[in-house]
C-alpha cells in the first residue's frame, strides 16, 4: 500500500510539475490582449467579436455543456470561425491559456485542469501565432478575477462599448440581460429579440433572418445567446453589422453587485454556472417586455 501511495504521488508530481508546465509552454506564442486593452481595441475599431471559452473548444471536440448538447454542425461552424479572418471581426479566447496570474485559487486550478483534462495539446492546434486575439474573459471580468478593483476597472471601461448606442440584445428567453440593474443604462435605446434558452443552434437561421428583418446596420448588437453567439457574431460581421458576443456579462455585474466570492443564483434570471441556476422564476418587468421586437420560440 505504501508503495503505491508513493507511486502515486509521483504521478501527480509528474502530471503538475512536469507535465503541465509542458503544455502550457505551448502558449507562450500565441498574442492574447489583456482585458482592459480587448475592449479598448474593440471600441476604437467598432469591430465584432466571437469568444471562445472553455465551452467552445468542448463542443468542437465534441463534449456537451449545460445550455448546449452536442452538436456536429455547431463543432464545424465553431472551427471555422475560430480561423477566419475578416477585417472587421476578432476572435476572443481565453487569456488564463497564457497568464492566470489575475486570477483566484479556483479558478487557476480549473484552467491548469482545462490544459491537462481537456487536450491542451489539441486546443492549441487550433490556433495561430500569427493573429493577434482579443481576451475572451473580458465579459468575465468578476468572479474569476482575484483582484476585485482590476474587475471594477474592467467594467467601467466595458460600459464604455455601447455608451450613448442603439442597442439589441440578443438572448435566450431565460437571460434577461441588464433587467432590474442599471447595466445599460448609459445606452441611448435598448431593444431585445429572444430565442431558445438552450440549444440554440437548432434555431440559427431563424435568429439570423429575425435580426436582418429587425436591426438596422448602425445598431450595436449585444448576443448573450450561449456558444450559437459565437457564430452569430461572425456571421453578422460579414453582413456589415457589429456584434459583440457578450456571454455572461449581465451575471458577472450582479455578481459584482453583491460583492459575492463565488457563483450564486440570480433569481428571474439563466445562471449556468450556479447549482439550480437553470429553475427561472417568471418575469413581471414591463420595461423588459416592451423592449422585445421580436421572439422566434413563439
């Protein structure tokens, strides 16, 4: 028993001193903006952004996450637009796979998990070293971030991209971004169209037809509409609008809000990464239903 423990534990050794460091040597290369310096890019150029998270890459290789089932067409829409190139579109992914020296305990150890469990080696196949990528957390900007004052640095800055904007957010019909906070209330008007709370992909030409028949071109879009967001924005940067996958933005600013250490259900609203966060009460806010222009789950 002895000699297996110690067996073992070399293992680990191996795997987390050895092994790791390895991995992520791979990385060193690969140009990631830092948050602060993403959204800057992003309003100077009004450019579109695609972000891919550890949810991406899992659907590319075929895994399941919680909002969306696995899904070929989805993985080979994902792999394309993880290595276009358009003029006006960039592609976001996560910082922590260079640096996670911003972020908690927790949260260090889930990316260090990311490189080992989740094929480090095959992520990084998908990327170039000659693109410059934006930080995928940008709109991950709280609870992961160990220093609370960078997060609020992060979000004053954040609030700056649709300052005085025509706004549509596009999301799930459990999201309910920015209702019952002040989150957009810099924006100059807000407007909402709502598709599947999940597997969103299943509805995707209906959501593109429903924002080309419902946005004009001078519109900023906002997608909080899980990983089919990731597309959509590409997609609609070709088409000549801008579109910023927003992701879990709405749910980091309540996080902030209340000042919480680690994620908590936010009652009215989708909250994947919180146990129960999938049971959402109903809404009863008139000013959310009067920003609905469109909802193609009816």
């Amino acid at each position: 028993m002895t000699i297996q423990r110690i067996i073992e534990g070399l293992k680990r050794r191996y795997t987390w001193y050895v092994l790791l460091p390895i991995i992520k040597r791979q990385f060193h290369d690969i140009q990631i903006l830092d948050s602060i310096t993403s959204i800057n890019y992003i309003i100077n150029h009004r450019c579109s952004v695609s972000r891919f998270g550890d949810g991406e890459f899992d659907l590319i290789e075929g895994r399941k996450v919680g909002y969306q089932e696995p899904n070929k067409k989805l993985a080979v829409m994902l792999k394309h637009v993880l290595q276009s190139d358009l003029p006006n579109h960039m592609i976001g992914i996560p910082r922590p796979l260079k640096d996670t020296t911003m972020l908690r305990k927790q949260s260090k150890e889930f990316w260090e998990r990311f490189f080992l469990v989740h094929h480090g080696k095959s992520v990084r196949k998908l990327l170039s070293t000659k693109k410059m990528y934006l930080d995928t957390q940008l709109s991950r900007f709280y609870i992961e971030n160990h220093n609370k004052e960078y997060s609020k640095e992060i979000f004053v800055n954040l609030r700056k991209i649709w300052d005085n904007r025509d706004i549509v957010i596009v999301e799930g019909i459990k999201t309910r971004s920015g209702v019952g906070n002040d989150l957009y209330n810099n924006a100059k008007s807000i407007q909402r169209i709502l598709g599947p709370a999940t597997n969103a992909i299943d509805k995707y030409d209906e959501m593109l037809n429903a924002i080309k028949n419902n946005v004009l071109k001078d519109n900023l879009i906002m997608l909080s509409y899980g990983p089919t967001a990731t597309v959509l924005a590409y997609d609609l940067a070709k088409l000549g609008y801008q579109a910023i996958d927003i992701g879990h933005l709405d749910i980091e600013y309540e996080w902030m809000r209340r000042g919480v250490q680690t994620e908590v259900v936010i009652d009215g609203k989708y909250t994947n990464e919180a146990k129960g966060g999938d049971v959402v009460a109903d809404c009863n806010d008139e000013q959310y239903f009067s920003q609905i222009i469109c909802d193609i789950t009816k």
